[in-house]
C-alpha cells in the first residue's frame, strides 16, 4: 500500500526558491523581460505546480555567452588548487543543504527520496574527486631526440563549456561535468531539462553564494533555461569549444552533427538497454536485489536501468516465479513517503509506457505482471504505472528500442557465449552486468569478445555509478566518458613544447636545412 501522508514543501525556502506558486524565477545570470516565454514546473508526484520558470530568450543567451567569456579570462589565471578550494567549500555547501535539495530532486522528478539523497551526494562526492583532482593535471614529460632539448605536454583549458543535463538526474550529471570542468579552468553555461529546472536554479543559487563570498565573477558558472532551442543555440555557437549532452540518442545525433559541422567537441551520454545475464552459476539471492533494483529504481528511468534481464534455461522458470513475486510486493506512491517505486516524469511517458506493452504484445510477447496506470488516491497526477516484466526475444524491436519506463524484458539462452550475443545484440552500449560464482564465466565476460559495453559488471547490477571510474557507453550510447579516472582530460586542449637550451638548431629526423 502507498503512504500518502502529507509532507512539507519548506525545502523550497531554504534553496532561495519561494514555497507553491512562487511565479517566475530563472536563478542566476538572468536578465528578466516581459516578453519571456514561461512554464510551469508541475510534480509529477502529485499533478501540483511547484513554479513557474522564465526561458532564456537568445538577447539573454548572448549576454550570458559573454559574460562567461569574461569571467574565463580571471578564472583561467587562477591556479588549479586555487580553484579546486572554490569547489571544496561548494561541496561543503552541499552537505549543509543535503537533505532540502534531495527533496526538492525528488519532489520535481518523482525519484524516491533516497534516490534524490543519494544523488545529491553524488555531487558532494565528485567536488571531493575534484579538489584532488586539481592538485594532479599532468602531461607527460620525454626526450626529445635532438640534443640541448626538452619536450613535454600541458594542459590547458578549452574556455566555456556548455552542458545539457536530462530529466532524470536533475543535478548529479551537472556536476559530474561543471565540478571535473572548473577545476580545469573552464567556465561553465548549463542548460538543464526543461522537466526539471528548479533543481538546477536551486544549485546556481548555492553556487552564487560561493562566488560572491570569494569575489569571484558570476559568470563562471552559468544557467540558460529553455527547450531545444537553446540546446541548438549552444550546439551552434563557435563560442563553446566543447558540449557535454547528456539524453536521448536523438538528441545526441543533432548535438553532435552541429558541433561535427563546426569542428567543436562533443561529449555525449545516450541511450542504453542495459542486460544481465544471469547464467547456471548465480546466486540467485543476490541477484534479485540488483535485478529488482536496476528495473524499477527511479520508475526505469535510469539510462542504466536493467531492461533486459537473459536468463539461463535452468533457471528460467524459477527466476521467472521469483521476480513475479517480487513486482507483487512493491510500494508504488509518493517517493518523498518512504515508497519504492515513484512516478514516471509526466504524461507523455506513461503513454510510451503503454505504447512499448501494446508493441512487443503485437510481436508475441507475454505480459507476466503491470501493464496498468494506477488511478485513485494518492495517484492524481496520472504518472504513476505498475513495473512490468514481459516475456520476449531479443529481435523484437520493441525490446530493441529503450523506453523510459520500468519495462522488464525476459529473454532464455542455453550457452554463455549466446547470452553475450544476445546483450550486445542491440544498438545501446551503456552499462552491462553478469551473475555467476564461476571466474571462467566472469572474465569471458569482462575479456575483448565480452561485453561490448562501456560498463560491464559481475555480481551487482547495471544501474548506478560510483564516483572514480569513468561513466559512458560505446555504440549509439555516444562514446563519452565523464565523472572519474581520466575523464578530465576532455575538457582540456592539449599542447606539445619542446624548449631548445643549445645554440645550434638541429631539425628533427636528421634533417640538414644549411643556408
């Protein structure tokens, strides 16, 4: 049963955003006029307007393009650890207004309120790995062949980097981006989904806090709200060397082919149709956990949610029997009261919902359980809808598209090397996962003609990132990697310098140019 008890909406105060119906507000660097078209930020959690949010007119865009520019050429002076501080005391701030913003996340995504925590510690941890980080942008130094010589690489920073964020992770992706990016010594212009910007005005607020207590120019980190357009404005714009978007794989294609025209730099988080394979050797015990976790953690609206799940045959029947039960016993309601399961973002992905059932029953597939919107008390928005498992094959196209819904694909398979045919059978290359206790089967999995993923797991799920290794996906999912490990090199240009202390100029490869 859901808990529709009441909750307070006091978190919006403390984020400088007014409680219900604050009428129209665009955060930092914004530059009101009448004429501004506005839209209204309705949750998903309970069908109420939480705001009213002001889109970026192209005047404003421009004014806010320049002054990121301006605040480039102070912030790029600054030393990285000098820099890496200012994202320390963000961090800090962060912890302090942890849970407001966790339930503002929350409250405008529908994601459970653990998820939004949990997301928002996302960013308290990726300002950690970046203030480190600030004390460790190296290049390599080596021997020139030419005597009286050195040679080595820097790094530099590109200048204003431009973010798309999506829906589904409100803040988390901006900072995985913004944190990694300023550090660097880039400036950083953020365009957050249209669905959800309240979260990321929250953030620019904090952030002003920061920048003003440093004496430090605004435009170092910039928001633009909008729709596509402005997405289009920032993916055209010379003035932007590189754009992180993250989104659908539609989306991408158009960012990408309009910074491929103007040579710019993409970095790009798509689509994904994650599987875990489960073979003869699982612990079925633990699988379950990361099975049920990956399908219907924030309502299968996670880019790594668990969509395919390929299943040993002699253990079809009984996994089958388990995840049935399972689906039966989840709490389906307010994300903010304790219930696992939330709402889907809106309307229009409920009827995706219903439209991927109605296709791949079209196909010969067998809904097991959901394939229902639930109605009633505690479910006015109309956002809410039952997981559901269906048994398909993997040729289906339905099972070949990714829909942003917690539908779960059942699939069989008899030998290993089928059910890694099978998971990279599909166009995504995100995340992947295996289950098993046998280490032949694990590293055939994790070697050259395993996973095709950028992700590839063995004994926990697909969904879910840990701060430190790098997060992306091959294939249509886009090829970019953000967050961790070396991610940071991206936004960065890289330059080769070779310093000759002789007094002769010898040309490399013996070349004799003698006047």
């Amino acid at each position: 049963m859901q808990n529709t008890a009441s909750f307070s909406t006091n978190f919006l105060k403390e984020l400088g955003l007014e409680a219900i119906n604050p009428g129209t507000s665009t955060g930092q660097n914004h530059f009101a006029v009448p004429e501004a078209q506005t839209k209204e930020i309705i949750s998903p959690v309970d069908g109420k307007l939480i705001g009213k949010i002001a889109f970026t007119t192209e005047a404003e865009y421009k004014q806010v393009i320049e002054t990121a520019e301006a605040a480039f050429k102070i912030w790029r002076t600054m030393p990285a650890p000098k820099r890496g501080e200012i994202i320390r005391q963000y961090g800090n701030l962060l912890r302090q207004h942890k849970d407001a913003l966790g339930q503002l996340v929350s409250y405008e995504m529908g994601k459970s309120l653990q998820e939004g925590l949990g997301e928002v510690q996302e960013m308290i941890d990726i300002c950690d790995f970046a203030v480190g980080l600030s004390r460790q942008l190296h290049g390599l130094t080596m021997h020139s062949e030419r005597p009286n010589h050195r040679m080595y690489e820097q790094y530099h920073p590109l200048g204003v980097v431009g973010v798309i964020s999506a829906f589904n992770f409100p803040v988390a992706v901006w900072s995985w981006n913004s944190a990694l990016a300023a550090v660097c010594g880039n400036v950083c212009v953020w365009k957050p989904s249209e669905k959800t910007p309240l979260s990321a005005v929250a953030c620019q607020n904090l952030m002003a806090q920061i920048l003003k207590e440093n004496n430090l120019p605004e435009g170092i980190f910039c928001l633009v709200n909008g729709d596509y357009k402005v997405g289009e404005w920032m993916s055209n714009d010379e003035r932007i060397p590189l754009v992180s978007a993250t989104g659908s794989t539609r989306m991408g294609r158009a960012v990408g082919s309009a910074l491929a025209q103007r040579f710019g730099k993409a970095l790009l988080e798509l689509g994904g149709n994650n599987a875990i394979i489960l073979t003869e050797n699982a612990n079925l015990d633990l699988a379950m956990v990361g099975v049920l976790f990956g399908a219907v953690g924030t309502a299968g609206q996670r880019c790594t949610t668990t969509r395919r799940l390929i299943i040993h045959e002699s253990l079809y029947e009984t996994v089958k029997e388990k995840l049935v039960k399972a689906y039966g016993q989840l709490s389906i309601g307010n994300p903010l009261t304790g219930n696992l399961v939330g709402p889907l973002i809106d309307t229009d992905a409920v009827n995706a919902y219903l439209n991927a059932i109605k296709n791949v029953q079209a196909e010969g597939g067998k809904v097991l359980v959901g394939n229902e919107v639930l109605q009633g008390d505690g479910y006015e928005s109309g956002c809410y809808v039952k997981p559901t498992i269906c048994e398909a094959q993997n040729h289906y196209h339905s099972v070949q598209t990714e829909t942003f819904a917690p539908i779960l694909y059942l699939l069989k398979y008899t030998h290993l090397e089928e059910a890694i045919a099978m998971q990279n059978g599909v166009k995504q290359g995100l995340s992947s996962s295996i289950f098993t206790n046998n280490l032949l089967e694990a590293e055939q999995f994790l070697s050259a003609w395993g996973s095709d993923c950028g992700i590839a797991n063995v004994n926990i799920g697909t969904s879910g990132a840990e701060i430190g290794g790098a997060f992306g996906g091959e294939k249509e999912t886009g090829g970019g990697r953000e967050s961790g490990s070396d991610a940071w090199k991206v936004y960065m240009r890289r330059q080769t310098n070779t310093i000759n202390y002789g007094k002769e100029l010898p040309l490399a490869q013996g070349i004799k140019f003698d006047l």
